[in-house]
C-alpha cells in the first residue's frame, strides 16, 4: 500500500482528533525514516523530542528483545530489577539521594502525579506559564497555557493562574502562601522553543522557597540530555521540588516519570496513586540502554557543540530571524509567519521538521545524530529557504 491507501484507511478508522496524515513512515534506521511510497526523509523532529538514539539502535534492540524474552510486564503489586535501577539512575541525576521516583507513561501522566502531590500540601492553587504545554489530559490541560486547546473542554480544574513566561514581577505577585506549586518548563517547546530570561528559574526558585512553595519542572521535552543537560534546568544552579520526564526517557517507547525531591518526596503515601504500565521491564530496558550509552559515548557535550554549530550555520541564512534553545531543542525563528510552507517545502525536499507556531521552524533530532546528517539539514534548510526568500 502506498500514503494515499493509508490515509484513506486512516481516516475510515481513526478518529479526527488529529489531521489525516500526509505520509505513513513504515521503516526507520537511526535517523532516516521510510514512507509507503519507498521516500526516505532525514528526521529532524525525532517523535518530537522522543527517539534520542533515533531507529532501532542496536543497544536499544538488544535490551528490549533480551527483557521481553525474559519478563514482560509485572503489576504494581511487585518490583523488578529495571525499574529499581532506572530510579537509581534519576535519583543520581538529581543530586539529591532522598529522591523518590514515580512511573507512568506519559508526560500528562507524570503532571496530573504533580498535580495531585501538590494537593498533599494542603494548598491547591497552582501557577503555570502563558502558552506552556504540560498534556491534554483534565489536569496537564488545565496546567497547559494554550486557550485555543481548553475552550472545548470548559470547564478545567479551578485555582490555576498563568503568568506570563519570563515576567518576574508578576511570578512575585502571583506566589504567595496559598500556592501549592509552580509548574514551568526550562524552555517552552511546544510554544516555539522560547528560553527564559538567565536568572529566571533562580528568582522562581527563591520565590517559592520563601512562600513553602513546590516548584515543579516540566522536564518533559528538555530531558534526557536533550538540552545538553539531564533535566535541562541545572545550568541555573537550582534544585526542584518535582520533575517530570516523559518522551526521551523511553528512548522511543511509552515511558515516563515524576522525580519528587527532599521533603516532597515523602508526601504520597501507599495508595496515593498508581499506574499499571508504569516502569514497566521492556520499556525501562530501553531507557536504561539509552541512558548507558549516551553516558559512555559523553553524549550531553556532543549536543552542547551542536547546537553552536547549528546556530552559527542558520544565523545567517536570509528569513531567518534568530536562532534559540539548547542542545538539540531548536526554535528557528522566520521573518515571516511561513512557518508551515517551510516545513512542507523540507518535507517535499527529504528533511521532517515542526511548524511550532506561526513562524518557528522547531528540530529536536536524534542526540546522536552525525555531523554528516547534520549538514545535510543545514545545506537542504539554506535551499529551502533561499527559494523562498
């Protein structure tokens, strides 16, 4: 079957919460994937943030066929070894040995587990960020600072102020000592790769511990070495309350976590909560994998360079406003609102991009991506952009 077949039988069985798919990718190998039509395309998205070795890497491979053929699933009733030794290696990542870890499957999981730790408080205002993304699950949607994808679903979960994103003068007037947690994002992905001011996490951080506050981080795109850090939040020095983690952290499978740290990680207490894939043994298999090998091949300092190669590569290029994020979270930032020509007019040309807004063109590839493939973006990017500037 070719593209058109698929869609056909996508839009016969599938419902319409998403647009009917223009390709079907049916194969992939690091980072090239294949389409039904035969077309191989470089990603450049990576399940948007999610598969951080890209396709069928050989020690993700390896892990989950020796884990499935060996256990599969276990229930919350028990514990088993990959789910004690991923938390081990969360918990390191923290810096924190009184760490806890929750498991679940998704980033909206790991933020409605936030949201109800905060409740734990016995506060339940929350503060959140105009134009954040946290899921769109009741509770990750009502934390969520998008309007356009609310107003359907009214009405959200109550007590929950947006501020705008950076503003530290309206983060002191918002927090106070009825708040039970601020959730924010290091850098806001799904609103276009947007970083905040240098201090800004820090100032955040001082202001809830003045008021007892949870300050939780929405580590959900920006983790797993992502941003050339493991939470994407460390360069400021700060320590969270909460992190949650999803996308890379299955390096491609449904996996995520909620890390409570210090004194929060004491707040939920047996049948709290629950999930029954969460930390299951295949999918912690492969995250433990990813996480081995992106440690031994010094993979954080290799998205550090590439984002400096990236930026000085594109800064130049005519429409292109500027050039933002970390590591390999990018926000391409176009003269125009074209952002949706651009990557179509990629796509047609072999590369798979993400109109994040109106005009920012966002790249969240593999962590190994090679420098080959890199510059094979950077040289079909430049004509793509040169035929319509």
């Amino acid at each position: 079957m070719k593209n058109k077949d698929y869609s056909v039988l996508w839009s016969k069985n599938l419902m319409s919460n998403y647009s009917v798919p223009s390709i079907t990718l049916v194969k992939a190998k690091g980072c090239i994937v294949q389409d039904a039509n035969g077309v191989k395309y470089l990603d450049m998205l990576g399940g948007i943030a999610t598969s951080i070795l890209g396709h069928a890497h050989p020690a993700v491979v390896a892990a989950v066929n020796r884990q499935i053929k060996t256990l599969s699933h276990v229930s919350n009733f028990y514990s088993h070894p990959n789910a004690i030794e991923l938390a081990q290696i969360l918990v390191r990542f923290t810096g924190k040995k009184d760490s806890r870890v929750f498991f679940a499957q998704s980033g909206a999981e790991a933020n409605e587990a936030a949201i109800k730790l905060s409740r734990k408080t016995g506060r339940t205002r929350i503060v959140a960020m105009d134009g954040s993304f946290h899921g769109r699950t009741m509770g990750s949607l009502s934390l969520t600072g998008q309007s356009a994808k609310k107003v359907a679903f009214t009405p959200i979960l109550k007590n929950i102020k947006h501020i705008p994103f950076g503003d530290i003068k309206k983060a002191r007037r918002a927090i106070n000592s009825r708040t039970a947690m601020v959730i924010i994002e290091p850098i806001m992905g799904e609103a276009g790769v947007i970083v905040p001011p240098e201090n800004y996490l820090k100032e955040i951080r001082e202001i809830c511990t003045v008021h007892g506050v949870l300050l939780a981080i929405d580590a959900v795109q920006t983790g797993i070495g992502r941003t050339g850090q493991w939470f994407g939040y460390e360069y400021s020095g700060i320590t969270p309350d909460v992190i949650t983690v999803a996308k890379g952290l299955g390096a491609g499978l449904p996996l995520a976590a909620m890390i409570a740290v210090g004194k929060s990680s004491q707040l939920f207490v047996p049948g709290d909560h629950g999930s029954t894939f969460g930390g299951n043994p295949v999918t912690t298999a492969a995250s433990i994998a990813a996480i081995k090998w992106i440690e031994k091949n010094k993979i954080l300092s290799k998205c550090k360079n590439d984002f400096k190669y990236i930026s000085v590569a594109l800064r130049s290029t005519a429409g292109v406003a500027e050039v933002r994020g970390a590591g390999l979270l990018i926000g391409i930032e176009l003269s125009h609102q074209n952002s949706a020509q651009i990557a179509q007019l990629l796509q047609d040309s072999g590369v798979l991009v993400n109109a994040a807004n109106p005009s920012t063109i966002r790249i969240a590839p593999a962590l190994n991506i090679s420098e080959k493939e890199i510059d094979l973006f950077i040289k079909k990017f430049k004509e793509v952009m040169s035929n319509v500037y």
